[in-house]
C-alpha cells in the first residue's frame, strides 16, 4: 500500500473513532457546555401585569383560581413556574424551582394546610435541592421502586443534572408512591396523576378537579422542548401526548413549568397537545424538516419548539407501553 494511500485511511479512521466518541459522549459533552461558572446571575425584576404580585424580590405569586396558586421565579434565566394546590386538608406543591432561593416561605405565607412535595420530574431545577420537604410523594415507576433503600431514592446525576448549577445529587426521602393513574384526594380537590413521559422517563402532569386545570411539568410549555436529554424518548412523548389529550377537554387549561417572557404563568390549551402530537408523527414519518445540527429543532406551532436528536439517533420505542389508558 501507498504510504499516501495509507495515511489516508489511517486520518479517516481517526476521524470515525472520533465521531463515534462525539456520539457516545453527546450527553456529558452538552452538560459540560451548559454549566454555569459561579452564581446565577438574576434577570431585572419582570412586568408581571396586574394579577401577579412580588412575594419579595425573587418570587411571583398568581392565584389562578380560589387554592391554586403559580409561584413563579422570573427572574431566574429558566423561569420556573410551581404550582400550589391546596384542598381542604392538605395542599401539594408541584415543582420547588432549583432552590437557588427556598420556596417553602412563599408556599408557607398561603397556607397553614401540610404541604407535599410532587416533583413533576427529577431535573434539578424542579427539585428544590437545598430546600427539605416533611412530605415528599413521586411516580411509582418500577424501576425506581427497585432502587429504593429504606424510604430513600438516590438520584442518578442524568436524572437530576444539578451539576451544571453546581448542586450535588439528591437522596430523596419519599412518603408517598403515587400510583399512575391514582387521584390523590385534598379534601374537596383531587389531583390525578398522569404518565406523560418523553423530556424525561418519570415526567408526570397532574390533572385537577374541579377546575379541571392540567399542570405538566416540562412535558409541554412555552418555548423549546428538550426531547434530546439521556433519557429522553421520542416513543415516550409520543405516549405521554396521547395520555394528555386522552384526559383533557378542548377547555382544559394547562399550567407549565417554564415561560420564555411575561406577563404570568405559561399556560397552553389541548390544542398545543394535538399540535405536539401532529409534529411527532409527522417526525416520525419523515415528513417535516429540522432545522440545526444539534440538537435538531422542529417547529410545533408559534409558541413551541421540538429540540430532538437527529434522526438516526432519536428513539420511537416506548419505555413502558403498559402505563396508557
Ligand atoms: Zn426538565
């Protein structure tokens, strides 16, 4: 062989390890890119319109209907949104922020009623990390019941992705298995619990009676969806569409967890559901174009976006086809 010819193939061979190693290592290379060196810088105070008032110079609080309120943290870059649901008895709280700032003042300044913690999913900037909760319910899904220890569920560091905010991976104490499909009764308001997986394994959205509201976590907001993190799923979301739109109505209103600007709490209607669900069979079926390199973003409608992994990498099986209606 050719000593030309040869190093040729030895430089081609090099750069198909080094794309393989690329592949392989997309998820902590794109971790690496997003962490954040030193504090959070906070964005200037929001106009937040009329039904929001500042709980202090952090905090937003919304009353979105007699005992459910939207404890939102605008100025934080990810704008969370947490919900507070109260019932006669007891109240949930849906999400805790990323804890760069402890929600438990807010959510104690609106209610005496004993709080549980419900994380819509384990991503850290829903789990309060420093913030402790007395009572602490998550989805029973059976591989995480497997890795229960005495109450305890220690989180894996894909799950909860805090080191990109410098938090350390939380052991969850949890009280509570929340079955799918199970409502959990507040006294005089129930919240049912719905598997709507796909930005992650364990998302779930709780839906609300009697004012029928939905409240889903990051599986749909405002903005760009992540359907490219390591344990997302594009079969996964695609289920986790139809189980939502199998529980709403065209009323249904829908509360997320992250806004891209005020005023208020990121609400969305079924019709942004159906829309999310046409965009994944039209993915699926390879008749939509994407737009980047990665990750590949695909329009939803005017308010969202689908951030995916190319389509040679994006996975159309469901994790647990068992858990639909
Ligand atoms: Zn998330």
């Amino acid at each position: 062989m050719h000593t030309a010819t040869r190093n040729v193939l030895i430089i081609l061979a090099l750069l198909f390890t080094l794309g393989l190693l690329l592949i392989s290592q997309r998820h902590s290379i794109l971790v690496r890119l997003l962490t954040v060196e030193g504090p959070i810088e906070l964005a200037p105070p929001t106009q937040e319109g009329p039904n929001v008032r500042w709980h202090d110079d952090y905090f937003t609080v919304e009353a979105l209907a007699e005992g459910v309120f939207a404890i939102g943290e605008p100025r934080y870059y990810q704008q969370n949104f947490s919900y507070l649901i109260m019932g006669e008895d007891r109240a949930v709280l849906f999400d805790a922020g990323p804890g760069h700032r402890d929600i438990r003042p807010v959510a104690d300044s609106l209610t005496d009623l004993p709080i549980t913690f419900i994380p819509s999913h384990f991503h850290y900037d829903h789990t309060g990390n420093t913030v402790t909760f007395e009572d602490v319910a998550v989805v029973d899904l059976p591989y995480l019941r497997a890795r229960e220890r005495g109450g305890k569920l220690q989180l894996s560091t894909e799950e909860h992705l805090g080191e990109i905010e410098g938090f350390a991976t939380p052991t969850l104490e949890v009280d509570d298995w929340l079955a799918l499909g199970s409502e959990i009764d507040l006294g005089g308001r129930t919240l049912t619990v719905l598997y709507t997986p796909g930005h992650t394994e364990e998302s779930i959205s709780l839906l609300e009676s009697p004012s029928g509201f939905l409240f889903s976590g990051d599986f749909i907001y405002p903005g760009p969806l992540f359907a490219f993190l390591q344990n997302s799923g594009m079969g996964d979301y695609l289920q986790g569409a139809e189980n939502v739109l199998s529980a709403v109505t065209p009323q249904t209103r829908i509360f997320a967890a992250h806004r891209v600007e005020a005023p208020g709490a990121p609400e969305l209607g079924a019709r942004d559901v159906r829309d999310l669900e046409a965009t994944l069979h039209a993915i699926r079926n390879g008749e939509t174009e994407a737009t980047g390199l990665y990750p590949w973003v695909y329009v939803v409608n005017d308010r969202i976006e689908l951030h995916a992994e190319p389509s040679w990498l994006q996975n159309w099986e469901r994790r647990h086809p068992e858990l639909s209606p």
